[in-house]
C-alpha cells in the first residue's frame, strides 16, 4: 500500500529528530505534509499511502450526513468534577482547557441526521477532547442517544475513539459502561439498530461497553481496538506482541468485528445498512 | 467551632442513618458500625484510611470466592469451560442450595499459594472466563434460579490471547446479559472491583460491597503510572479516586456495606461469611417478589442514572 517517498527535504537531513513530535498534519507513516484544507477534501486520509488520520468529531460528521441534515442533541452537557480530583492538575482545568482547544464541550457529539435519505441518530467521538476518555457526560449523551434513536424508531450510528473510561470521574467513569450497555439494551429491546464504526483507537472501556455491542461493527483500516493497549500487554506480560496486535485486520481475523472499511467507503456502507434496517422503507 | 471537615462527616452520617435498604434491627448495628468507621476517619487522615482498604481488600489471607462458596452452600456444583474453547480457572461458576433455594453463583477466584495463583491466573480472568460466568447467567435465567456475584479481581486479563479471543467484547456481553436478565441478581465486591473486569460481574439489582473491599476504574498504581507518570505514587492517586466502601456507597454505586469482621474479613473468615449471608439473604428476600420485567426494568433505571455531571 505505501511506496516509499524520495526525501527531498535535504536542508534537515542532519537536524536531529529523534525526540521531537511531528506536525500533526504530517503523515507518521509516509512523512508527506498536508495543509488543513488539503486533509479535509480527502477525509484526513493521506493521499500518498492511505494513512487515516485522527478526525475531528465535526469533520466526521459533516463526512457521514447529508448536507444541512445535523440537529445537534444535549450539547449542552457538561462534565462536573464529583470527587475534586487532582493529580498533576485540577480536573476542572484540563476539562476548561479540552474545550478551548476542541471547541466541543465533551468528548461525544450526538444528534439526529439523516444519511444518503435515511433517518438515523449519530453520536460520534472525539480523542482530542482530554483522549476520548468517557465520563458520566459522555455516558448521558451516549444515553439520551439511544433513546433519541429508540423514540424515532431509527438505527443508532456510534463512531468511537477513546482511551476509555476517564480517570478523574474514579468509579462514576466505571458505572458509565453499566449505564451505557442498559441504553443499548434498551434501544435493542424497542426495536433498534446500534451500528458501531471503530476508529482509531478504541480502547478499554468503551470497547467493553457499547462500541462491542453493535448489531454490525465496522472498523477502520489500522485503527487499534483492544482492551488492553499494547504497552500494558507488554508490560504486564512480557510477551512479544504480534506487529498487527490490536488492530482492526487482527480483530476481523479472530471474528470481532464485521468488516474493515476505509474512511471513503464509510458513508456508502452505513447508507446501506440503513436502507437494510430501515421499516418499510423509512 | 466545626470545620468543614466535620460538617462533611455528620451530613454524611446522616445520610447513611437515612438509607433503609439494610432493614430492621440490622440497621442500627450498621449505622454503629459506620459511625464508627466515620470517627475513624474523622481521627486519622482520609487518605490513610482509603490506603488501609486496599491493602485490606488485597491482604493475602482475605477470604476469597471459594471460602465463601464452602460456608455459605450446601450442595455446591462447581461448572467448568465456556462450551467452546476453554475453563478459565479466574472464574468459577456454579449452582448450590442458599437457604434453601437453588441459586447460582458466578465470582472470580484468587489463589493462596504460588501455584494456585498461577493456575488461578491471580484473579485476572480472559474471555473465557467471561464466556462461562455467561453461560452460567443464562442457565440461571432459564430455571429461575437467583444470581449472586461475587467480585475480586485486580482487572480483567492483559494479555495477547486474550485481546485476539476478544477481551473487551466479552466484558461488553457480559454487561449487557446480566441487564437482560429476569431473575434477582445480587452482587457483592469481597475484595477488589478492578474496572471493566469487575463490573461486568456487578451489573445486578442489589450491588453491595464489604467494609474494606476497593471498586475503582483503574487500579491505584495504573493510575499513579499515567497521571503522576510514577506508580510508586499510588497512595496519592488511591486517595484521589476514592474507591473505597463509603464513597461508592456515597456516589450511590453500590446499595450497601456488608460488615466485616473487627480487624477485617481475614482475621475471621467465618464470621465475614456469617455477615455476607446475611446481607445476601436479605438482598434476595427483598428481590424475589417482584415481577421478572420489573426487576429488569428496575436494574437497568438504576445504572442509567449514575453519574455526576451538568
């Protein structure tokens, strides 16, 4: 898939650059370097090799919905801080600072839209609000998407990227993947969808709650699904991990996941699961 | 003059004398068992007192599974594997006569010894594990049998095999059969409730907890490790998430606190189990007149509305 690029930045062959992090619009994989607006015209998928960059809850949306059809749902929930959690920081500060930085007010957006003509709820995840992680607002929104979806009798469409259950909520942030997985219980039991698009990465809790429980899961191409990230694997076991350890070709391989699909094809595949759950055609 | 350190102890005690789940003349013992507690916190540092749990939940002559299987059935019948590729020894599962009802019961299991740690894999169980506890569930589902979990675990199992069998996917079934299910279920955390290994076992009707059990989203040296970058500092991070007994119970996610025996559960084991029957007893009694699709409606309002946020 990826050919190798001659390198023509001559003038920093020598700098050093072992510790310095790259641009995040330069491709980790292949080391081409795109412009905003270039990225966003190709669904921040690398033209040169296929790379699928991390994506903006915004951007995603606007990549699955029809035109004008988002109604954003429950935007204005907000994390609290029930234990006054401090480690390094207050928690309170980094949630301030992730949504000056995001522009979102949580790590979830939810809303109705409609895909390619069929109704369908959305909720959609973003890492770069504080990793993804989910906390009790991520757990309500997820919620009231559920039964958003239940009440219109539409499928679920949930895109997640997390690190998993948020830290700073303690044991709130556990008892979100309980109230999370009764949501969809609840939506499953009124007759609905839950159609689940693993993007990268997708782990810990939000693995072991809803993202696992679709009716169909999609993965991305490369995006890291496991409970455990590797280097926990590593540490605790010793073991020398497989290269594709964790990833969406290693999980469809072992029979988790229903399909990998790239981010182009995204849009056209949950359109026809859509079609296919709809009732009598709506 | 009160500070208000103290103002926050009384409001909680209040609080806790308001609460009728462990009914009867029970409750006032519980009430003097957790005053008690509470002017020993009110005395010494919170932050010791959280400490002194997890080495209490973690001590290695703390009661575990099995110890309160023996004392607490007759006519136990241990079930084994999954009924597809394995028996993950971290998990055991069974039915036995409870006061005289049969009732199935699902609860990881630690080992005492070297060997019988390794065989018990320390408690970590993989989707196997998972995969039996769910078999077990459906089985007690289907004759009616009352659930009882118990939970102790450091976390579910990092491992290789363990992701490629689908670790996460296993934990998320596990969830969402016991919020299916139409029995009464009780679940109890006996030592450590590790996260998404723990919880998985713990989404019942009735979640109790024994005095000086931990139930925490991540364990206090994983925590230590990724917001201080130090596991050595997981006093500080303990203290900070709070994953003992009176703050889950405060948080509202568990029901109620099972006493334990004066110095721990270890130091009399039947005595711990003495008190967990009990609570267990009274739990099911409670549970067991109400309608199936009630218990499940009810279980799953429940979980649905914990969290703190705006």
């Amino acid at each position: 898939m990826s050919t190798p690029r001659i390198d023509v930045s001559i003038e920093h062959r020598d700098a050093p650059e072992p510790n310095q992090r790259k641009h995040p619009n330069t491709c980790p994989k292949c080391d081409s370097h795109y412009r905003d607006d270039e990225l966003e015209r190709t669904l921040w998928v690398c033209p040169q090799c296929g790379y699928h960059f991390a994506m903006k809850a915004r951007s995603r949306i606007a990549s699955l919905v029809d035109e004008g059809s988002f109604v954003e749902e429950a935007a204005d929930v907000r994390s609290e801080d029930p234990l006054n959690f401090f480690d390094l920081r207050p928690y309170t500060e980094r949630l301030a600072e992730a949504e000056l930085k995001t522009g979102l007010g949580e790590a979830m957006v939810i809303g109705q839209a409609r895909i390619d003509g069929t109704g369908c709820e959305l909720s959609v995840m973003d890492f770069s609000f504080m990793g993804g992680s989910m906390g009790s607002a991520v757990g309500e929104k997820f919620s009231r998407a559920c039964d958003s979806a239940a009440e219109r009798g539409v499928p679920l469409v949930s895109v997640s990227a997390s690190g998993g259950a948020r830290m700073q909520e303690g044991i709130l942030a556990l008892m979100q993947l309980p109230k999370t997985v009764a949501a969809v219980e609840d939506l499953k039991d009124a007759g609905g969808a839950l159609i689940s698009i693993v993007a990268h990465p997708t782990t810990g809790g939000v693995l072991a709650s809803f993202a696992s429980l679709g009716d169909v899961v999609l993965a991305e191409p490369q995006s890291l699904m496991s409970f455990a990230g590797p280097r926990v694997v590593q540490q605790t076991t010793r073991e020398k991990l497989p290269d594709d350890f964790g990833l969406a070709e290693s999980n469809f391989r072992f029979g988790h996941i229903d399909k990998v699909v790239p981010r182009p094809d995204l849009r056209a595949n949950v359109a026809r699961l859509l079609r296919l759950f709809s009732k009598n055609g709506d | 003059m009160a500070t208000d350190h103290e103002l926050r102890l009384r409001e909680r005690l209040a609080r806790l004398r308001s609460v009728n789940l462990l009914g009867g003349a029970r409750l006032s013992a519980e009430v003097e068992k957790l005053q008690r507690q509470l002017e020993r916190i009110a005395e010494e540092t919170t932050d010791e007192d959280i400490w002194h749990s997890v080495e209490l939940a973690r001590h290695q002559d703390r009661p575990y599974t099995l110890d309160y299987v023996d004392r607490l059935f007759e006519d136990w019948f241990e079930l084994h594997g999954d009924r597809g590729r394995a028996d993950d020894h971290a998990i055991v599962a069974g039915i036995g006569r409870f006061d005289g009802r049969t009732v199935a019961l699902v609860g990881q299991q630690k080992g005492r010894d070297i060997k019988d740690r390794i065989d018990r894999n320390f408690g970590s169980a993989h989707p196997e594990g998972y995969r039996k506890a769910m078999r077990t569930m459906e089985l007690a589902d289907r004759h009616d049998f009352p659930l009882i979990t118990l939970v102790d675990t450091p976390g579910a199992y990092p491992g290789v095999a363990a992701e490629q069998h689908g670790q996460g996917g296993a934990i998320a079934r596990s969830h969402a059969l016991m919020a299916r299910l139409e029995i009464p279920t009780v679940a109890c955390i006996i030592g450590e409730g590790g996260s998404g290994g723990a919880s998985a076992l713990a989404l019942a009707d009735r979640v109790l907890m024994q005095e000086n059990a931990i139930y925490s989203v991540i364990s206090p040296e994983g925590c230590a490790a990724i917001l201080w970058r130090d596991a050595g500092e997981a006093k500080k991070a303990a203290a900070a998430f709070k994953p003992d007994a009176l703050h889950c119970f405060e948080l509202g996610v568990i029901d109620g606190i099972v006493a334990e025996p004066e110095g721990g559960a270890h130091s009399d084991p039947d005595g711990a189990a003495r008190l967990l029957a009990e609570a267990l007893r009274e739990a099911l009694e409670d549970l067991e007149p109400m309608a199936p699709d009630e218990l499940k409606r009810r279980r799953r309002a429940r979980f649905r509305s914990l969290g703190v946020f705006a």
